[in-house]
C-alpha cells in the first residue's frame, strides 16, 4: 500500500464572509507519494484560484507566503482535486497529514465544491502528528511539525507552511517512526457511518474503538443497548458494569467493570456531531486500566454521585 502524505494550504474569510460550511478555502495542495518501504516516488505541489475569499486573510499572510497575483493564474478547485485523484492513482493507499484537520477542510472543499468525495463513510488514515507522540511512549503529545523536523534531526532544506514542503517534512518524520505503530489509524468522520453495517469496529490489540452510526437525538443515543455494552477488549467477555454510564460534561460519557482475567476495563463514549446531518454519533474506545487510572476514574464517578445530591 502508498502512503499519500498530504499537506494544505487554506485561506479564510472575514467574519462577515464567514460560510459554516467552509470556514477554510483550500489554496494550495501539497503531497509527497511513499511506497510501501516508505521510498518517495512522486510529488504533487498545486496552488488553486480562490474563488470564496479571494484576498489573503491578513492573519494567513504572514504564516503562508502565496502571493495574490500567483493564486490568480492558478486552476479552480475542481481541476486541482482531479489532478489531486489522478495523482493518488489506481493502486491502494492511505492518506497520512500532519494533524487532524487537513481531511475535514479537504472534504468541506470537496462538498462545497460538489467534487466526488473521498469516502463515503470515516475515512481511514495516518494522523503523522499523533503517531509521532505514540512512538516516543507520549499517547497525548502533540508538538508542532517544526518541533518534530528538528527532534528527528531532518535537514532543514525547504520553508514551512508551503504545502509541498510541509508533506515532505510530514513524510520524514513517517519514516522515522517504526513501523508497528502505525496500526494506530485515525479515521476523518466528516461522513458518519450511514447504517449499523457500516460501523466501524478496529480492533488495535490493545484496544477497541467502535464508531457509531448517527442517532436521531442525544437521548437515544445515550440510551442504546449496544452503545451501552461494556466488554473485555481481549477476551471479548461481556462485563458486568461495576462503575455505570456516567458523564461529568455531557459529552463524554465513561464507564468500566472488571474482566476477572484481564483486569479492569474502562469505556469511554464521545458524543460528537455530525456536520453533514447535523445529528449526533459516538465514537466508544474501551481499553484496560491499570491501578493508577482506576483510581482516577472512581474519584471521577464518587465526584458525580455528590454533585448529584447535592
Ligand atoms: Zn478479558
């Protein structure tokens, strides 16, 4: 399988040009092809005519340095992405970036623009920034790619912030990251599973992440059986559930048991929406604990039976 290591550029507007469906106009394309043993095989460097905000934010100007005059003689959006599509080509691969934000604004721009989309539920991909933090043992760190270029001591031959350049220093530092970590996939929910058989169910060894379809409301969801199920992610046993379905915020949602072999076992249920249906989906991660944060998640749930009486 490629890797199609993929860096954007992306202007806004002012907040009275604002549009909710597209915050972010995509200006430039960047993207480094990889195969299989991680070797560079091609390149893929476009700038595209804006055509919603056409001046360069102030805010951009100083970060990007794409002048006005450039963005004038450039294709449309539409033209770039199928150059984009031809590029990526026929043979499998996984889009890798720098971040989780570049395939959200990637799909609003092929939504907005009504280009062929790229999935048609969560789409599967590298997120390089996130897999750096996992591989130096640090599941929550999140530096910026200038941090990582010069921690992995990659040559500084190019600018930042031009989208070629970024992909290629993202592609660096994918190479050096070891192999194994990268069954930690991310997966883009711009498009939500559209039925029960389309959910996504991966299982990382360690633990398992199951993403919903959407739900006609929040209450529903909430209240659904099998967003409710708490199971051994290595032995797969039905747990029963000695710390319920709680939630201190209203978003996350966690709760755990204990699996006599394996241990004790935590579930936490994100209550996100969905942009396209406006609707709400979750997206449940269950994985062993260790003492530490059993302990942690009992003080959580103690702290939510006093605020309840209170
Ligand atoms: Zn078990």
């Amino acid at each position: 399988m490629n890797y199609i290591v993929l860096d954007l550029e992306w202007n806004m507007g002012t907040p009275r040009e604002e549009l909710k469906v597209m915050p972010f106009e995509i200006i430039e394309i960047g993207a480094v092809k990889l195969n299989e043993d991680k070797v560079e095989t091609e390149r893929f460097s476009k700038l595209i005519h804006p055509r919603v905000y056409r001046r360069m934010h102030w805010k951009n100007k100083s970060i990007v340095h794409i002048e006005n005059a450039d963005l004038k003689k450039a294709e449309s959006f539409e033209e770039v992405y199928s150059e984009f599509l031809a590029f990526c080509g026929e043979e499998p691969y996984i889009f890798c970036t720098w971040g989780d934000t570049d395939l959200t604004e990637l799909q609003r721009n092929i939504y907005y623009f009504d280009c062929i989309p790229l999935a048609e539920g969560p789409l599967e991909y590298l997120d390089v920034q996130k897999l750096n933090g996992y591989s130096t043992g640090m599941h929550k760190k999140r530096i910026s790619l200038e941090k990582a270029v010069e921690e992995h001591h990659i040559a500084e031959i190019s600018d930042f912030h031009r989208a070629v350049n970024d992909a290629a220093y993202t592609a660096e530092v994918l190479k050096s990251i070891d192999k194994s970590i990268e069954k930690y996939t991310s997966f883009n929910n711009y498009y939500v599973p559209k039925d029960i058989d389309s959910e996504i169910i991966r299982d990382y060894g360690d633990y398992i992440k199951h993403i919903f379809r959407c739900f006609k409301d929040k209450q529903r969801l909430i209240h659904d059986k099998r967003v409710r199920s708490l199971f051994c992610p290595v032995c797969k046993k039905e747990l029963e559930k000695e710390i319920p379905v709680f939630s201190t915020n209203g978003k996350n949602y966690l709760m755990a048991g204990n699996c006599t072999e394996h241990g004790m076992v935590k579930a936490k249920i994100r209550i996100k929406k969905n942009e396209q249906k406006d609707q709400p989906y979750a997206v449940k991660t269950i994985r062993i604990i260790n003492d530490e944060e059993k302990m942690i998640l009992e003080n959580k749930y103690q702290k939510f039976i006093s605020s309840k009486s209170e």
